[in-house]
DNA sequence: GTCTATATTGAGATAGAC
DNA sequence: GTCTATCTCAATATAGAC
C-alpha cells in the first residue's frame, strides 16, 4: 500500500507534493513518454531517490496524479443525487460544476483526455472509462428525468446525451486548445440554452406542456 | 527538399509506403514519443538506415504523415464552395462527408487529436491550427448563410458554431474512445437533427419561414 | 536502396552513506 | 528522507560496405 502523506495546511509544500506538481505541469504539457524523471525531480528541486521513495517509479507518480484527480470528479457526480429542482435546473448547474472542476484541474484532465481518447503514450493502465461511464449514465439519468417529466422532448435519450456531452466537451476542448477565445461558464450556458431550445418541449406547443 | 516517391497503382508497397503504415500504426496505438524507430523498421520489415533515408529521422516520418491527411481535410474543405442546395443540406453534406474521411484516416487523426488537445508528446511543431480554424470557418460561412436564409435561427452565428462541432467532435470522440458504440453516420445524423430543430427556424412560428 | 555494425547519448532505476 | 555515484539498457542516429 503506498503511503498517505497529507500536507498540513498552510506548510509549504513537501517533497513529495513538489513532486505531484512538477509530474502534473510536465505531463501536461510534454506527455507521459516525453517526460523524464530527471526533469521532474529538477523541477521539484529534489534528487531522484526522493521520486522512487515516494512513488516507488515513474509509473507510480502518474498513477497517484490520476488517482487524486479521479477521486475528485468522482465526488462531484455522487453528489448529484441530493440536488434539488428541475431537470434543467439540476442539468445546469451539474454541468457548471464540472466544468469548474475541469478548469480547477485542467493539467491533469489534458493528460487524461489524451490518453482516453489518444494513443496510451505508455503511461500504465489507469480505468477512465469507469469514471466516463458514470459521468454519461448521471446526465443520460438526468435527461429521462426531464422526459419523464415532461421538460425536454420525447426522443432518445442516448442521442439527446449525446448532444449536451457535446457541449461540454466543445467548451473544455477551447479551453485545451484556444483558452484565449475561451467560452467560460456562460458561454458554455449560453450554448447549452440553445441546445435545450430543441430539446426543450417549451415554446413548441403554443399551448400545453407542464401539465 | 524531400523526394517524391508516388507508389503505381496496384504495385505492392514499397518501403517508404511500408514504413508510413507502420508508422502510422505504431504512433495511432504509443504515441509520438513513446514509439521507437526499432519498433517502426521491425513491423514495416527493414531496417533503420531505410527510413533516415526516406525521411530523414523521426520527426520527419511523423511530419510526412501529418501532412498527407493534411492535403486530404483540406481538399474536403475547399471543395464546399462548389457546393448547392440550402445551407442545411450544404452542412449536411460537409460534415457526413468529413465524417467518413475522419473514420478513413482515423490513425493519424487520433494522433493529431491527441497532440492539438494534449500534450506535444516531443512531436514536432506541425501547424494543426491553420486546418482547424479553416474548418471552424467553413462552417461558420454555412451558420451564417443559414442565418441570412432564414433557415436558421437568429441567434450568435459563433455559438451556433459551436453546438455544431460539439456534435461532430462527439461521434468521432466515440469513435475513437468506444468504437463498439459507435453513432456511424446516421447516428451523427440523427444528433444534427436534435440540434437543428432546437437551431433551426422550422415548427418555430407556426407561420411563416421560408417565403 | 539496403544492409551490418557501431557510436553516443540519455533513459529508468538502485546501492549505500548520512 | 535525502543525498552522491553508478549500473544497465535502450534510444536516436550514422559510417561504410554492397
């Protein structure tokens, strides 16, 4: 079992979460194969001993980044449950949330996003798909919610998932690659409100909709 | 400059074509940096000096591929301006059509994806911009026109855009991501037809439209 | 154009002192 | 926990014969 080292706040930062932030910005912006454990322990400003102590290998550090980032988003989708309000409302600010996350955490999610969707850069097998499947299965969750309800449209749910998750990763994909013209939170809603004036069902029957 | 070697119809490949599918093969599945040109030589059944001799070293074997699905996005791109119909049948069309071409040469597009929205993985600098925002372009032309033809909604041609890609990028992110459930073309086409009766003016007003 | 053989550098990882 | 020094192997690349 690796160890647990937790930083007490307001120290400065030990060794080893130098380690996790110099592994994160080199990663990040090198890859997992093009980043070298020499670099990263001279960007920590520790020697290489204190990597392998720590982290047992390169595969360890990475590994240990993936984790920590994991267990965040993680929490974000449990909390969905206790949400309160409208599908659309719960849609909303669920899909806000996430995307402050991403951006609060966006080293480590180019990282992720280029290996789940990429080549593996032979970084080791990390499960993102246990993470993605949950993700998609909260917002497809979300959508029957509002059909059942009579909030969005009826049709398919999956393609009406698939929509809103273009969404979302069209906003993340600026930020990854043209944060300058970024679309922010509420480019990000405004894009999702044209979305839902089609998949909505409000504004197509002149009369009628919520009962 | 680099010879041009262009292979005769139906000739067995040669070298230099063995060694582009290697690596295209090698770098779609490791990565840029995480593939060796050990491994490239091996699988394309040769050995080292013939590919410094055709390319000169590693980056340039990695640039040569990027550039010929380059040519091809681009001549697809070019090609809309010859285009007729209404500007929805025109978006159709391009994106079903750049659809199958992503899926032809999804290798290398994986790798490309990987390395504009991630890490540079100690690949070469190849300009992905300059495709990229003509693409963004060509479809923004088609929103606008849409726009101006009144068979689009009056809203930000720009978020338009953006809902739009949202939709492409997402079939070929499952694609690469989960080809076992793979939307295809119809699928595509079926989340396009989401989003345009959303963005489109049609069963808006109940009279009106087109003149 | 293609080979064998080799030069050279830098990678991941560790031994063992403190 | 952290260091210096070092091991070992594999990486890119080339020389030079055929």
């Amino acid at each position: 079992m690796d160890q647990i080292v937790l930083q007490k706040r307001g120290s400065p930062p030990g060794s080893r979460q130098r380690l996790l932030g110099a592994a994160a910005e080199l990663f990040n912006s090198k890859g997992y194969a093009a980043t070298t454990v020499r670099e990263i322990v001279k960007a920590a400003g520790v020697t290489k001993p204190v990597l392998y102590y720590y982290f047992h290998n390169k595969e360890g550090i990475f590994l240990e980044l993936m984790r920590e980032t994991y267990v965040k988003f993680n929490g974000l989708v449990d909390s969905v449950r206790l949400e309160k309000g409208s599908a659309r409302e719960k849609l909303g600010r669920f899909i806000d949330q996430s995307f402050c996350l991403f951006l609060e955490e966006i080293k480590t999610v180019r990282l992720m996003y280029s290996i789940y969707y990429g080549p593996h850069q032979g970084a080791p097998f990390f499960d993102f798909d246990i993470y993605h499947r949950k993700y998609q299965e909260t917002l497809r969750g979300l959508v029957i919610e509002g059909i059942r309800r009579k909030e969005f449209r009826d049709e398919s749910p999956e393609d009406m998932t698939w929509v809103i998750i273009g969404a979302i990763n069209v906003a993340i994909e600026i930020e990854l690659g043209h944060p300058e013209v970024s679309l922010g939170r509420e480019g990000l809603d405004r894009v999702l409100n044209l979305i839902f004036q089609g998949i909505g069902n409000e504004g197509k029957k002149p009369a009628g909709g919520k009962k």
